[in-house]
C-alpha cells in the first residue's frame, strides 16, 4: 500500500486504536454517532428484515441519532458520504431513510445503502460469466442506479469525492466526506491482471493493492492541491479485523468478528501538514489508547464546532493526540459486546468465544453475558493475549467484570444469548451471489 504508506511517513500512525464493534455495521455506527452502537440496536451486519430480527438488530440507524456529518453540516461545512454505508438501506429494507438523512449533502453508495449507488458487475475470478453483484440493491428503488465494473468502484467513489471537495472549495466552504470503500470485504473482485493463482489470500492482497493505488488519486489530489494541503485532516482506518484465510493480525490473537486485539485493533493514520504539529511527521504513537467512537468529538474540536446542547458522546475529545500535540489517551474504559450471531464462526475456525470484553489501563478483560470464565490479560507485557493472569489478579477481574455487565445491563439488549446458547447458533451466512 505505496499510497497509504506515504500517508503514514508524511503525518502520525497509532498503534492503540480500536474499533467498537469486530464486524462492519456497529463499528461505522459508533464512527457515525460518536455513542455505543448498542445504544441505536445496530450490533452485527445489517441484512435482510429477518435476519435484523432473529438477531434483535434494528432494520437501520435510527435518524434522529447524533451524527458527526450533520453536525458540521450544520455549522457550514459541505458533506458528502461515498463509498459503503451499511446503516439501513440493503438486501429487502427498502424503506430505510436516505443517506441524506443524516446530514450528508450528497451521497453515492454501494448496494449496502439508498440513493445514489454504483453497483457491480463482476468479471469474477471464478471463470463465470460476467454477472451483477448487488444482493438485490437495484430492485429497491430510492435512487438512480449505474452499473460499475466491480474492481473499479473505488476509482467510481473516489472520481466522485474529487469532484464534491473541488466544488465545496469553489464555493469557498469548509468540507467533510466519507470515503468508505469494499474492496477488502470478501469475495474480492480485484483486476484480471492482479489474480494470480486465484486464492484468497492473492485475491486479497490484489484488490488491497489496487484499493490503495485508487485511493492514491485522491491523495494526490490533496497533497498537490495547495488550497488543500494545508488545511485538510486525512484520517484513515479500519472497520474491524482481518477475514481469516485473507488479511493477517500480525502479532494479535483474533480476527475479525472476535473480542480479542485481532478483531478489534486497527491502523490509524493521520496526515494533515498545516494541522498535524511537523515536529512529529513521521511518529508512530503507541501511547494513546482511544477508539472509533472518539473521533466524532475530536473532529468537532478539530473543526471548533461545538456539540449540540443535550449530546452526550461516549466518546472523548483525543484531538491533541491526532493532531501530535500530546499523547493523551482516552480516560474512560472501552467496552465491547461480540456480534449476537457470532458466537463462534467455524467455518473460519474460530472456535466458542467471549460475549464480552473491555479495555482499562494496560489491562484487557472477556468475559461471558454472566461473568463466567474471565479472562484477563495485561496487554503492555502481553498484547498477544496469550498468557491470561486472571487467577493472579483476582480483584482486577472482579473490578473489571463488575463493570463491563454494569454496561451491558445498561445497553439495549440483543439476541446474543439466545443464539449463542448451545444448540442455537444461527445458520451459516450465504455466500453473496
């Protein structure tokens, strides 16, 4: 990822940031909404109504959530969304709001969500013909539709984002944007040049490479533009950990849909010349311990636009870290709940895991819905959760167990406990046609 990679060199990365959720839809709740995703009932992937209901998931984010965009929306900015949304609007739900419900200007997305979209045609990798990758998108109206070779959608979003940011600066008006890209979602539709012997792993890495050359555009764009150079923040993350079988945790346990490092950790890069202090160009932060949630009040401090009276984030104001100014780390603890269809996923060979987990300190604790069988790990001496001391730390665990089903109780509930119970776990999820 040359591209990225120069991000990285040119501004900050972090080595402790964390995602809210270990699976796609909750963590882009808690980027959206600075809160729990929890607190909205969006705790797994949204899908089909049925599905959403045997889980106790909602249909989409309720509207009237906090969100970061119409909150900068409302203090001037442009705003715009483009790429993958995946808070309502997929598969038979097809009276969810439209993006621009949230406070975005304009929007272009995928299958995953309503208004505008780019939806695929797949030149497969599996030898089949040429063939629509849509799960239904182009049946739900709500928005004009146009069909996109599949591994060129992010050039599509990313063509899309230029032209929104070139006319938010011709209007001379400050911009926010998500860009959200797929690429890295599973099946993976990367160039016939890049598919190499066909398996997962090199399709992986082929639709990462060309995912990176694509987002390149645009941060070329940027960095050459001197209207934006120096007055523009590049935030770029995750949604949850690596598939099994395609991406790799390096050194953490875990994977995606998992409570552990490997499903919850993500690369942070911060780039932004005129507002990232120069002195710590090229620093990797291993220090500040914050999560996505942290991002909606830090970007409005960023931005000095307060919150609305009677907002209340989860999420703290970590700005001076992302800006390099500090190394300030979250306060509060970090709670996590596991996706209720995810209790185990074996066809990917992750066997029973914890319901529950949080993040205090070095300290890192899973437990299940009732406190049984805690785990405890101190991740400062050990962030490959491998030796668990909880028989050693006997009043960490009571601490840190009372306190994450302190915030579970507090949580709106799903249907974990229930499919998680033996007998009852959930069917395999359909591999997408």
């Amino acid at each position: 990822t040359p591209h990225i990679d120069r991000l990285a060199a040119e501004g900050l990365r972090f080595g402790q940031f964390y995602v809210n959720a270990p699976i796609c839809s909750p963590s882009r709740a808690a980027l959206t909404t600075g809160q729990y995703p929890q607190r909205w009932r969006i705790t797994s992937f949204l899908n089909n109504r049925a599905d959403n209901e045997r889980r106790g998931v909602a249909q989409w984010l309720d509207p009237q959530a906090p969100v970061l965009a119409r909150f900068l929306q409302s203090a001037g900015y442009a705003t715009g969304h483009f790429g993958k949304w995946h808070l309502g609007g997929q598969r038979d739900v097809g009276e969810a709001p439209l993006i621009t419900a949230y406070g975005f200007d304009e929007s272009l997305t995928n299958f995953e969500g309503l208004g505008p979209r780019l939806l695929g045609l797949a030149d497969a990798h599996d030898g089949q013909p040429v063939r629509r990758h849509a799960l239904n998108s182009e049946k739900l109206g709500r928005g004009p539709v146009i069909w996109y070779d599949r591994s060129r959608l992010t050039e599509g979003f990313t063509g899309a984002a230029i032209q929104f940011i070139d006319h938010a600066v011709a209007a001379g008006k400050p911009f926010y944007v998500n860009l959200w890209p797929d690429d890295v979602h599973s099946p993976f539709f990367p160039p016939a040049a890049r598919r190499g012997d066909g398996a997962k792993r090199t399709l992986y890495h082929a639709v990462l490479e060309t995912m990176d050359a694509q987002l390149g555009v645009l941060f070329d764009h940027i960095r050459n533009t001197p209207a934006l150079r120096e007055n523009t923040l590049v935030l770029v993350c995750s949604d949850n950990g690596h598939e099994p079988g395609a991406g790799s945790a390096g050194p953490f346990r875990g994977a995606k849909t998992t409570l552990y490092e490997g499903g919850v950790r993500s690369p942070l890069v911060v780039w932004g010349p005129g507002l990232v202090a120069r002195e710590k160009t090229g620093n990797f932060n291993d220090a500040s311990v914050f999560a996505a949630f942290d991002l909606a009040p830090s970007l409005l401090a960023v931005a000095g636009v307060p919150a609305p009276r009677g907002v209340a984030f989860d999420g703290e104001d970590v700005s001076a870290a992302l800006l390099g100014r500090s190394e300030r780390a979250r306060q509060a603890p970090i709670f996590w709940r596991r996706p209720p269809d995810r209790k185990s996923w074996p066809q990917y060979g992750l066997p029973e895991q914890p319901d529950l987990a949080v993040r205090d300190g070095t300290w890192k604790l899973l437990c299940n819905y009732d406190g049984s069988r805690p785990q405890l790990y101190d991740l400062a001496a050990d962030r490959g959760e491998s030796s668990d001391v909880a028989a050693r730390h006997p009043e960490v665990v009571r601490r840190l167990t009372s306190a994450v089903l302190a915030w579970h109780r507090a949580m709106p509930p799903d249907n974990g406990p229930a499919l998680g119970a033996p007998g009852a776990q959930p069917p395999r999820k359909k591999k997408a046609p």
